[in-house]
C-alpha cells in the first residue's frame, strides 16, 4: 500500500511538471561552434536532460553488473558449497550420534573447507577418531582445531584433556589442562578434568590444593566433591605423617576449615597422623577431648585402638563415659579390648559379652574366640569360632551358655537373635 501511494504522488508531480513545463515552453538557441545555431524549445531540453540522466544511470548499473559478475558467480559458489558443507556437518554429527563413528569422520572431512563452523567439525572429527582409537589422527585434527584462532584455544584444550583421560593419558591430560589454566585459572570444567586426574593419580596433594577452585555444587550432586576431599585430606595427612613430620601437620590442621575439623572421619584422620608422627599424648587428648564435646560410635571404637601411656587412666575415662552411654557397642567394645591389654580377663569378657548383646558382628566373636584361647579356654573358644561363622554367613545369633572352665568359674554368652539396626555401628 505504501509503495503504491508513492507511485501515485511521483505520477502526479509528473504529470504536474510536464504540464508546467509544456505551458511555459520558451524558444532557446544554443550557438555550437562550426555547426551553428540549434533551435530548441525548453521542454526539449528538460525532456532530453531526464532521459540522459536515466541513459546513464541504466549505463552505470549496466557496467556494474557486467565487472561484478565473476565476484557473482564466485559469491553463489562459495554459497552453494557453504550450505552443502553445513549440510555435511549436520549429516556428520547425527552419523555420530548413531555411533557410525568413520562414517561421521569421513562427512565432516569432507567440505571442512566450506564450513561456516570448521572448529565444530575437527572437535567431532578427533572425537570419532579418539572412539575409534586413532589417537594420531585425533591430535592431528586438533592441532589444526588449535590454529583456527585464539577463541578456539580453550575448546580445543579442554577437548583434548578430557579424550586424555578417557584414553588413559592422565600425564598428557594433566600437561594439557595446567597449561590450559594458566591462561584460564577459573574455568570451572577444566579444574573439574584436573581433579579427576589428581584422583586417578593420587596426588592427593595437589588435589587438596586445588578443592577450593572446584565446583561445589556441581560436584555434590554425585557427591564427587566429598570423595575428594576425603580422600585427599586422607592422603595429605598420611603423607606428612610418615615423614614424621609433626610442625606441618599441626599447621595444616589450624589452616583447614572448621567444616572439615569437625567431621568424626576428619578426628579419626588426624588422631592416627599424629600417632604414626609420634605424638601419642596430642592424640589421645584430642581424641578425648571430641568425645567429650560430641558423642561419636566411630571415635569411641578408636579409643580402644590407641596407644595409652596410663592403660589404667583410660579405662576410667572410658567407664566414666559408659554411666553416661551405657548401650553404647563401641564403647563396650573398647573398654574390652583396654581390660584386655590391662590383663583384666573377668572385665574383658564382660564387655565383650555386653557388646556381643547389642551389636554382634564376626570381628568382636573372633576377638572374643582369641581372648578365651588365650585363657586356656579351648571348648569355648570353638564355641565362639562356630557361632561366629554361623553369624557371618546368617546374621543371625543365638543365646548359649559358656561351659565352666577348668578353674570353676563359668560365664554366659548371650547373644541377640537379630542384628539391632538402630544400635549397630555408626560409620563415618
């Protein structure tokens, strides 16, 4: 409609114009050298310069066209070949996606030259050949993926590293992905590819050092991020540990955060680095002083695991502690093992009769099989190897009777007919 209306007003002020120009139509001579006087009208005239001007234009747009022909052809060729080319890339990754990995190679080689895209077509085209296991050819494609530009650097590296790793090249993915962050220090998947690494190589060091650059949230979700650090607090503390080296593992313990220092696991991790390290006393008193502060089954089984310089003291501590947690396994279990070691027999099978009750479990029935070995209870202990193996194999007890030993005196086993799940060990 627009376009008409503008049709319409031009064809009136032409209509306009030629009517004004016809009714003031004026006689002009115009002197050309040897050819004379050349009469026209002013109508003429106008009429002649509007066609000129149109000759010249159409002359102008004539040659124009004629000059850009070869860039016009050039042009629709280069066009023709880009769609065939993105067209090819489209057909590449779906052969890809079906698992057709040399024919999607050999689709996206094709007219790699015309792509709109090329880095897509390399980074699918190493990923096929990587899966097929060309490795050659697949750093080949990525060594030209890497010279397309500056922006395709970080692609192709993170790329590179993780087909790396896949193929088993930890050290390779490991170069790749530190010179990578170097340029990039807080791309968050190339320090989620780095972690892997650390872990498959267990660099626990290094890995614990990096935990603060990595994704939290994202890691939780498969709870990746709690493995690491486990593991490489775990692994850093057993180092400094064994190179007896108490000054840095102190220090490290008041640098980690208190959501660490906190965990029962954590405790139990440091009690054994500064044992392994030497200091005995730092860790009976830390340990002492967590169970006080927070009950914890796992740190309890621990108590009766350390190295006590008074064994005595202990198992007062340990009594004291009972008043307060009298149905707690572990503690039984570990004022067991310290009555034990004090060669207080009567007291030692009591606990671990006590504990058998609450929470059976083969590893108590074998410590108790060995103690009354030891005291020369030989008919018993068979006893208690038989139903320990019963129970590992059934999970289920029985109550029997100790026979009295040789000295007269006689004990009562009992042990529960079902494992009490809400008393069983607690795991940290």
């Amino acid at each position: 409609m627009r376009y008409f209306i503008s049709l319409l007003f031009f064809t009136i002020g032409a209509f306009w114009l030629g009517s004004y120009a016809f009714e003031h139509s004026v006689n002009v001579n115009i002197e050309w050298g040897d050819w004379g006087n050349i009469a026209l009208t002013s109508t003429t005239i106008l009429i002649a310069t509007i066609l000129g001007f149109i000759a010249l234009y159409a002359t102008v747009a004539l040659l124009r066209t004629l000059f850009g022909l070869p860039k016009r052809i050039r042009l629709y060729k280069q066009n023709k070949l880009s769609n065939k080319a993105n067209h090819e890339l489209t057909q590449g990754l779906i052969h890809f996606t079906e698992g057709h990995w040399q024919e999607s190679e050999k689709t996206l080689m094709n007219t790699v030259r015309h792509s709109k895209a090329p880095l897509l077509n390399y980074l699918a085209s190493a990923r096929a050949a990587h899966i097929q296991g060309n490795i050659e050819q697949r750093d080949h494609y990525l060594k030209i993926a890497t010279e397309l530009g500056n922006g395709a650097q970080t692609a192709v590296s993170v790329s590179q590293a993780e087909m790396q790793f896949s193929a088993g090249q930890f050290e390779q993915a490991r170069a790749t992905l530190i010179n990578q962050l170097e340029v990039t220090p807080k791309h968050a998947y190339a320090n989620k590819l780095l972690a892997k690494v650390y872990f498959k190589q267990e660099d626990w060091s290094n890995l614990f050092k990096l935990l603060p650059d990595l994704d939290k949230e994202d890691l939780q979700r498969n709870n990746l991020f709690q493995q690491y650090e486990d593991n490489a607090f775990a692994g850093v503390l057993h180092n400094l540990a064994h190179k007896k080296n108490l000054t840095e593992l102190q220090a490290l313990w008041k640098k980690i955060p208190s959501t660490i220092k906190e965990k029962p696991r954590s405790i139990l991790l440091y009690c054994d680095a500064l044992a392994t390290a030497g200091d005995d006393l730092a860790s009976n008193k830390l340990l002492t002083s967590s169970l006080n502060k927070n009950w914890n089954e796992g740190l309890a089984e621990h108590y009766g695991l350390l190295d006590h310089p008074a064994l005595g003291t202990a198992i007062k501590q340990g009594e004291k502690w009972l008043s307060n947690h009298p149905r707690s396994p572990m503690l039984l279990l570990s004022l067991a093992r310290l009555n034990r070691q004090y060669q207080l027999w009567g007291k030692s099978k009591t606990y671990y009769n006590t504990c058998l009750n609450l929470s059976p479990s083969t590893e108590i029935f074998l410590e108790l099989a060995e103690l009354l070995e030891e005291l020369d209870e030989q008919e018993n202990a068979q006893i208690c190897y038989k139903l320990g193996l019963n129970y590992s194999i059934h999970q289920k007890g029985q109550i029997f009777n100790l026979k009295a030993s040789e000295k007269g005196s006689s004990s009562t086993l009992s042990v529960v007919p079902e494992i009490d799940e809400s008393i069983a060990n607690t795991s940290i």
